[in-house]
C-alpha cells in the first residue's frame, strides 16, 4: 500500500511539474490574437519568451553562428537576416 501511494505521488508531481510551467506561460499580456471562424485564438508574451529562448538554445547547442556572432551573445538576435540567400 505503502508504494502504491508514493508510486501515485511522484506521477502527480511530475504531472504538475510539467503542467505549472505551461499553465503560467499561457496567461499574462497576449502579444498576438487572432480571429478565424469565430473562434480566437492568441499567444501571450510569456509563451513567445519561452518559445524564443527555447530556439535559441537549439542554435546554441549546435554551435549556429552568424557573422561571427553566438546566440548567447545579445549582438547575434540584432541581425537582420535576408531570405533570399544572400
């Protein structure tokens, strides 16, 4: 009985401890909404932070760099960047 309840407690808490983060970034200043079909959709500033430091961890880790610049430098995100290959 003893470890069903701790086996039960420690998937609850990792179930909050996935959902907390989530669940804060979701509210707070919305940056971007967006009207389809009656329906409204939108992203908060909190949620567009996490997806850009989650981006700019994946640049950093496979050692991504632009005109000699890291992405954990602030100098790297002031780049305007061309499309067209040039």
């Amino acid at each position: 009985m003893k470890k069903r309840f701790i086996r039960a407690a420690a998937i609850m808490l990792v179930i909050i401890m996935l959902v907390a983060p989530l669940s804060s970034c979701a509210s707070g200043k919305k940056m971007l909404t967006l009207k389809v079909d009656g329906k409204t959709y939108s992203i908060s500033v909190n949620l567009y932070e996490l997806m850009l430091s989650a981006m700019k961890g994946t640049l950093a880790a496979y050692g991504y760099t632009k005109n000699g610049y890291t992405p954990s430098q602030n100098t790297f995100w002031d780049i305007m960047d061309t499309y067209d290959g040039r």
